[in-house]
C-alpha cells in the first residue's frame, strides 16, 4: 500500500503544488508531498482494513431449530 500512497502523494503534489524556485520552496514541496503520502496511506489501510473485516464475518444463515422444546 506504501507505493500506491507514494505514487499518489506525487501525484497531488505535480497536479496542485507551487512550480519550485529555490531550496526553500523545494523543501515545502517536499513536506506537502511527504504529508500527502502518509494520508494517502492512512486512507487505503483504513479502506483495506474495514474490507478485511468485513470479509472475515460469517456468512452463513444461522440455523433453524426444528423442535422447539428443550432435550
């Protein structure tokens, strides 16, 4: 999942970022892209996180009792 968020915190930064004209601005540039990735990650964990939950819930109907009195 890290590459994707990666390939994604890139990817912002080249769509909405500032052009970089001198260190410092390559500096935010790289912190915007930085803070872009680790969210980008924290979203497809989570996502990928509730999937796997709820592929692990049973699936099956539950059972019906036939006789309803006790043995």
């Amino acid at each position: 999942m890290l590459k994707f968020a990666l390939a994604l915190g890139i990817t912002f930064e080249w769509l909405f970022g500032a052009s970089v004209f001198s260190v410092q601005s390559f500096a935010y540039a790289a912190l915007r892209t930085l803070c872009a990735t680790l969210l980008a990650w924290m979203v497809l964990e989570s996502m990928r996180a509730l999937f796997l939950g709820a592929m692990s819930l049973d699936d099956t109907p539950p059972r019906v009792r036939r006789n309803s009195g006790a043995r």
